[in-house]
C-alpha cells in the first residue's frame, strides 16, 4: 500500500537513515553512498554470521545494496530504514543458503569476525540471576565460542538473535524483517536462548567447547565434529 506523503514525513523526522534513502529516491548519489558506509560493516557481519562465509557475506552485501539502489525509485518508508534494509539482508541470505542446500555445499567455513555484539550476547547466554560462569573466561576466547555457539542455532533462530543483539532491532522490527509475527519472535528468541544456554553450559562450567551441526543451512565449524541440531 502506498504511505501518504505526510506519513513518509513523520518517518523520514524519525529516522535520519529514511531521510538519507529518500535523498536517495531522488538519484542522490552522495545520500547512497552515505548509507553504505553507515550499514555496509553491519551487513557484512550478520551476512558473515548466517552463511558462514566471509568472503560470500561481502559478495551478498554488495548484492543488497545493488538491490537498494534499483528499488529506490518505489522506496516507501513505512518502517525504519534498517528495517526495510535487514529485510533485503534477510531475503539476501535465504536465497544464498537455498541454493547452497541444492548444491549440497555442506562444508562452510566461519570468518573469524569480531563485533560489539558479542558483548551483549555475552549477556544473552548468561544465567537469569546474571552470575557469571564458574571458570574465569578470556573475552576473545569467549567471543570466539559465543560465535560457535551461535552456529549452533538454526537458520530463523540465528538471525532473529543477530538483529536483536547485534543491531537492537525491536521485536516488531524483527518480525516485521522476518515477515513472522512479533509474538512469534518472542517465541522465537526464548527458544533460542535456550538453546544457547543448553550449547554453552558443559562450556562455561568444564571448559567442553560447543560443537555446532555442520549441514545444509548452517555455517560449518572448522575442526570440531559434528553434532546435534535444535529445533525452531
């Protein structure tokens, strides 16, 4: 549905980034170049986390901005900007991973990518009273087997955690990028931090490193053996 002219205002008065695409609507080359320079680390990096793969992530980040540029024409604001945008990254990776699957490249290998969010992950796996683990960790160490924790988790659990703990999106932007429901990202996300929990515990109190599923959809984890999958 069309977004009136008044709408498009009060989102662009919100949003600086709605402001920057809708410059961009107008062939505003400097407004689009903005915008790349603004998401295009944060793309690569949720790219980089869902396919497993950092060069193929800069490959597919290049692919979503090719794909912003050609729809800035019928760009309508009617969300956030990174929510329209994850979106596209979202569509992006599905497709990649799809074809993948029918070409049974089963062997990813994981970039070794480092992020902020790692912190707050850090915080997403921690017990609910918020005690930390038994055994003194070293951060690079813990960022390291948070990432492989991570692979662990299926393809719609892994990327509703990257954009909730990497990019803070909102459940309703969440959904609104995953085309599901935000009770059904609620959902989403507790099971995944079940699941996350469930990976990390023998980790956090023996020292055991998660051994995440090497198979169609998942990024493969380099020397470790393969394992057991969860559910959505």
């Amino acid at each position: 549905m069309p977004v009136s002219e008044s709408s498009a205002q009060r989102h662009a008065l919100r949003d600086p980034d709605v402001r920057l695409m809708l410059e961009v609507r107008e062939d505003n080359a400097a407004a689009f170049e903005e915008l790349m320079l603004r998401y295009q680390n944060r793309v690569v990096t949720v790219l980089e986390h869902l396919v497993g793969d950092r060069d193929q992530a800069e490959d597919l980040a290049q692919e979503v901005f090719l794909r912003v540029y050609r729809a800035r024409k019928t760009y309508q604001p009617g969300a956030k900007f990174a929510t329209w945008l994850f979106t596209i990254v979202n569509n992006a990776a599905s497709n990649a991973l799809r074809a993948q699957r029918r070409r049974r490249e089963v062997s990813l290998r994981v970039g070794e990518s480092e992020s902020s969010g790692a912190a707050s992950l850090d915080r997403l796996v921690l017990a609910p009273s918020g005690q930390m683990p038994a055994r003194q960790i070293d951060k690079a160490e813990m960022r390291e087997v948070i990432r492989l924790a991570v692979c662990s988790l299926n393809e719609r659990q892994r990327l509703a955690v990257l954009l909730c703990k990497f990019e803070e999106m909102s459940y309703s932007d969440i959904a609104e990028a995953m085309q599901m429901s935000p009770q059904a990202i609620k959902s989403l996300l507790s099971r995944a931090r079940v699941n996350l929990r469930e990976v990390l515990e023998p980790y956090l109190e023996h020292g055991q490193w998660p051994v995440p599923p090497d198979r169609p959809g998942r990024p493969a984890c380099p020397d470790r053996a393969e394992g057991q999958g969860k559910g959505d």
